[in-house]
C-alpha cells in the first residue's frame, strides 16, 4: 500500500504537468448574478455540494440569457483554468451550452475572453485550461442553455493556478518574442480530425461518440467553429451511414473534404461547405483506417495503407476520380515498400503514410517508414524506391511539412519507431524533391530540444514551422511525457526556438493547422470515453509576427485586390494597401493523426511592382507544385507580419 502510494506521489509529481494547476480554496470568496431565484442563490457554486445550484430566476416569470455570474476571489491569482460542474440529477432545465469566460483585476475592465465555444451536454465536470493570466475576478457568461430554454443553472465553479501563492500582481508574461496562447474554445466533441474551409469555418470531428469511439457505428459526431460569428456548433452525421473515426482526408479541388474509410473502413463521405452537407460517395476498392490519402496534379485523390481497419495486410494504392465518384485500385502501387518495422506488424505498418502530391501526377512518400518511396499512376500504378531519409529510423506519428513547393522542400520532424511504447526521436530532415523517380537529397538539420510522436506541425506564412505537442514516449491515449513547448524551426538557421508553453497536452488525436488569419489551431487528444485525457477544446497561438516588440499588436498588411480563380502558369496581379516585400501560398489543410497532407506553402517574389501597391506575381507552371484546390494567398511586409489570407482557388 505504501509503495503503491509513493508510486503515485512520484507519479502526481512527475507525471502530470505543473501548467495544470491547483484548485484555488474558495474561502472568503463572493459572487453575484444578473439573475437569481431565491433558494438557488449564486453562492451556492462555491459551497462543495453537489445537490445545490445557482439557478437563473424563473418566478414569476423567466429572465432572458444572457445570465452571467462573477466571481470575486478576494485577492489577485495568477489563475490558468476553470471548471464547471452542470446540476446533477435527471432534471437537466439551465445546463449551459454556448459560454464564455472573462477575466478582471479590478472587476471593470474586462480582458477578451479565455474560454469561449460549447460545453458537451452530460452531467460531467467541464474543465479548461487557459493561458495562465492574472486575475482577482472571474466571469462565466451562459449565451445558451442546451435545450434552447431561457435558464442557466450550475452546481459547482473551481479556479485553479499553478502556484497559489504567487499573486498576480507580480506576474510577469513570457516575451511576445515566444508568441502568445489566446482563447480556449470549447467543443461539445473531441476534435480528433479537423478541416479548414473555404469560408471561414472550421470542422472538426470524432466518432459515433462525442468522447468515444467504437466498430461499424455509421455515423459521426462533429462540430464546426464559424471563426466569424465564434459559434461552436454540433451535429450528428448519420446519413452517410459512416463512422468516419481514423480516416484518410484530403481536400479536392473544389474545395470539398472527402473523408475515406476509418471504422466505416469501405466508405466515402463528402463534405460540401456551400451547402454544409455531407453526401455518400462510392466505397473504396480496398477497406481501409489509418490510410494517409492526397491530392494529385490533376484532382484525383490517391490513398494507401490502412490495415488498422478492414482487414489486415494488402492495403495497396487506389486512385479516386471526383469526377465520376469511381475508385480504380493500382495494383502496382504497393504497400510493402513503406512498411515500418512495427513490432505490432502490418497492423500498425502501414499506417499514416506522409504523402505528396507531386510532379506528372506522382506521389512522393516521404515517411514514417526510413524508406522513401515513389508512387506513379500511369497504367497500373507502380513504386519506386527514393532512397532513405539519411539514418532517421522509422518515424511513426512524426510529420512532414512542404514548407517551401518551388524548391521541393519537405521538413520532417520526430516520430517514433513503433506506433505505441516506442521512445520518438527529436529529429528532424530536410529533404529536398527534384523529378519523379530520382533518388532525393535528405540533410540532417539541428534536432529539437524534446522528442516528440503524436505532435503537429504547422508551417506559416513566413516559411517558419510550428511544431506543437506530442509525447517522448507514444502511448496512445496517454498524457504522459509531454512536450509542453512548441518549437518554432526557421528554414534561414536550420534551427528549432521555443515558444510560449501550451496549456494542455495534446497528444494521441491532437491537430493543429493554420487558420486564415495567420494564427494556428491547436487542440484534441483523447476520444477514449471514461478515460481522464480527453481534450475537448482547442487553443489559438498568435506567433511572434504578430506583435510589435513592446508586446502591443504589429501592424498588418491587407490584400484589397486578387483574383479568385487561377491556374497553375498564371501571373496575377495583387493590392495591397502598403508596400510589401513578398507573398506566400499555403493550402487549406486537413489534419488527423498527425497527417496534413493537404498542406503547403509556396513562397511567391512579386516580379514587378507597378505603383499603388499593385504586385505582379508568377504562380509555378507545375501543377504537381501548385495543386489543385483552395489556398491561402498572404502579402508581408519586410519584417515578416503577414496579412491575413486573400482566398483563392487553383482549378486543375
Ligand atoms: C467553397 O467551396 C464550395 C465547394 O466547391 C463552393 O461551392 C463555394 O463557392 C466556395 N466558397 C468560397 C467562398 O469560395
Ligand atoms: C475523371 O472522370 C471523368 C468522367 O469520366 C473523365 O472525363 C476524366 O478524364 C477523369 N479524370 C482523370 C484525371 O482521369
Ligand atoms: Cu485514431
């Protein structure tokens, strides 16, 4: 008993991440309300029992949301999370659904939010992490209530701070150098894969459960974040009749999501953004989950691997024309020759395959496996080795970023020999594509400071990559040895610096991609029911180009004018509203289990400037460079500041 208990200290100690925090005492504090019915007065958050509530007034007669209840913790903390635990029982009248969280020193000035989006509808604890910020008040806002009802109830509020006896006032943030962590939004769903779409929404989704997954269940929980209207919304995807946990994700041409296989392992699901709906496509040759899938030169998408569902061993390359919704299996496309040497074997070896679309419509693997390989369609499909990614082993759950199209330029950073109890590397390569079939140059670049499996990376407007999350050790559905800081790679050094810490380990089905705006979405981790280490929430980092030194906010640049619609070839013109240096593309992404194939970035000099901030850019004549679909299109400014993104669509 003794040792098991020490075994756990150690654990509690070591284990979990300090950043986490500890619940505050709540003695002493008051709170007050905008609306309150007596006997169910706000205090009664504060109190420890479960069975007594805060409700909203509902006689005689209901007051309308917003309700809100403000905390006054008696004394400056340095505070970086908060729980809300809704009213037990089997009436559920006042449980929130759409929230928000302030924070005040003085209880007049109110921050922008730290915690905006919607609770999951169940009687569990909602529990976020924020950025650690100093605060003496705290405000949870309720704008909805899950039944749609004018009532907000709750039973429990804690406040936690990683160290309760530094107070506020002498808290000192980290350096605007190191990028800075805002809001936490809430999702009612673990986002395990995510979407960036064309109008300014992100999708994400989980499996038949909001917090679980499962076999065959034929259908799918998702929720979408409109970034304009910062709703976070939720809906269950049933007529599809696929359960789209572990799939394969690429973003077509026209810049819809085509969702393949996963626990549904023959499906096809097509997501329209214009329509917001999902319609069923034709199954897949070969039943797949795991399988990476890509865009081609000409639109086709082309998909492999995948034996952690339906069926194991055999998982060859198949094409799909978008066209006529048709699957073509390419037998010569083999699987072997990117098999890792998993010591779980083919179940595991051929998953999440790091493709690229590339040159007369091949496709360049650069990964996990040590061996790199080519894949051509032409007739029957075939492979050719590529040669190996220097000494780096077998890296599965690393990533591979197209951080620079024009040169061909691919970072690859971490991963880990076998898919789960298998300590991941820090390394990372650049590899660099010349033509189809060439064997390809690999040269080591300085490591990161922690070995990661299971991060993201995500590369930026400015050719930098973020790299964030993951785990030293990969175990899935583990929190443990995390790597808390992000670390930023600069292709001019060849080197990683790190950034502000996150909040939350993201880890086993964790994203990040970039938004539109220049900052990243990270967050997800878990989908294992009753497990503690399901993260439903994301955070959004705003990197160092973001600010001035002082800390303030840089000055961006706009883009007032662009086309909307080009080709590959094309020269284009572009207005901006001051003088910029140079522009970049990056595609739309999509990303589940560490694999965003549909990232990249194409670094663009204007060739002429013809007065009034009018640009002349060439976009590369290969569509195997610029492929087909919607992208991202940023002007900056001589010091790095992006502008936010310019859309625009390749067609094929
Ligand atoms: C986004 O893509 C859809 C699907 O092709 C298209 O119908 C819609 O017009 C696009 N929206 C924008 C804003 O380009
Ligand atoms: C896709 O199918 C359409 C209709 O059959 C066909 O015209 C087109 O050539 C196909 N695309 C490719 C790239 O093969
Ligand atoms: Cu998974």
């Amino acid at each position: 008993m003794r040792t098991l208990h020490l075994i756990l200290s150690i654990c509690l100690a070591l284990c979990l991440p300090e950043v986490l925090g500890h619940a505050l005492s709540r003695d002493g504090w008051t709170v007050t309300a905008n609306s309150w019915e007596p006997g169910n007065e706000p205090e009664k958050v504060l109190d420890g029992h479960h069975s007594t509530m805060w409700h909203s007034r509902y006689k005689p007669q209901d007051e309308p949301l917003p309700h809100h209840i403000i905390i006054d913790m008696k004394k400056s903390y340095v505070v970086n999370r908060f729980s809300y635990l809704p009213r037990q029982g089997i009436n559920r009248n006042g449980c929130i659904s759409q929230h928000q969280v302030h924070l005040s020193q003085d209880g007049e000035t109110w921050n922008e939010p730290v915690i905006i989006g919607t609770y999951m509808d169940d009687h569990s604890e909602k529990d976020t992490a924020f950025s650690a910020t100093p605060a003496r008040y705290i405000r949870l806002t309720a704008l909805t209530e899950i039944n749609g009802n004018p009532w907000t109830s709750v039973a429990e509020i804690n406040v936690y701070s990683p160290d309760p006896d530094v107070s506020g006032d002498d808290f000192k943030p980290l350096p605007v150098s190191r990028g800075k962590w805002g809001p936490t939004i809430d999702f009612p769903i673990v986002p395990v894969a995510l979407a960036v779409l064309n109008n300014s929404k992100i999708l994400t989704w989980s499996a038949f459960r909001p917090d679980n997954f499962g076999m065959f269940a034929g259908k799918t929980y998702t929720s979408t974040w409109d970034t304009k209207s910062e709703v976070v919304s939720q809906c269950l995807v049933k007529n599809t009749h696929h359960d789209m946990f572990c799939p394969g994700t690429s973003l077509d041409e026209f810049g819809r999501a085509i969702i393949t296989g996963g626990s549904n392992s023959e499906k096809t699901s097509i997501y329209n953004p214009a329509t917001d709906s999902w319609t069923g496509a034709s199954n897949m040759q070969i039943h797949r989950g795991y399988q990476t899938s890509t865009t081609l030169a000409d639109g086709r998408i082309f998909t492999i691997g995948g034996s952690w569902s339906g069926g194991r061993g055999g998982k060859d390359g198949e094409i799909y024309n978008v066209t006529d919704d048709s699957w073509t299996e390419l037998s010569g496309c083999k699987v072997k020759p990117m098999f890792t040497d998993d010591g779980a074997g083919v179940y595991r070896a051929d998953n999440h395959a790091w493709l690229f679309g590339w040159k007369g419509n091949t496709v360049f693997q650069a990964g996990p496996s040590k061996a790199m390989n080519w894949y051509s369609m032409d007739g029957e499909g075939s492979v050719q080795g590529a040669g190996n990614r220097a000494d780096d082993p077998d890296s599965m759950n690393g990533n591979a970023v197209m951080y620079d199209a024009v040169k061909g330029k691919i970072l690859s950073i971490g991963g880990a020999p076998h898919y789960s109890e298998s300590d991941a590397t820090n390394h990372a390569h650049v590899i660099a594509l010349g033509d189809p079939g060439d064997i390809v140059k690999v040269t080591p670049v300085d490591s990161m400071a922690h070995a990661r499996g299971f991060h993201n990376s995500v590369v930026l407007p400015d050719g930098k990559v973020l790299v964030v999350g993951g785990q030293s050790y990969a175990v899935p559905f583990t929190d443990d040895t995390p790597a808390m800081i992000p670390e930023l790679w600069d292709p001019a050094t060849g080197s990683f610096s790190p950034m502000s810490p996150i909040n939350q380990p993201r880890t086993y089905h964790s994203v990040a991609a970039l938004l539109p705006d220049g900052t990243v979405i990270s967050g997800g981790g878990g989908l294992c029911g009753n497990c503690d280490v399901n993260h439903m929430d994301v955070q959004i980092f705003r990197p160092p180009y973001l600010f001035k030194d002082d800390g303030s906010l840089a000055v961006r640049p706009t883009i007032t004018d662009g086309p909307e619609m080009i080709q590959a070839g094309d020269s284009i013109t572009v207005v901006t509203d001051v003088a910029v240096e140079s522009f970049s593309m990056i595609r739309h992404s999509t990303v589940t289990h560490s694999a965003n194939t549909d990232q990249r970035r194409i670094p663009l000099t204007p060739s002429k400037s013809t007065g009034n901030n009018r640009f002349a850019l060439d976009i590369p004549g290969d569509s195997g460079i610029v492929l087909p679909g919607y992208w991202m299109l940023f002007a900056l400014i001589g010091n790095g500041v992006p502008s936010e993104a310019w859309t625009i669509r390749v067609r094929t």
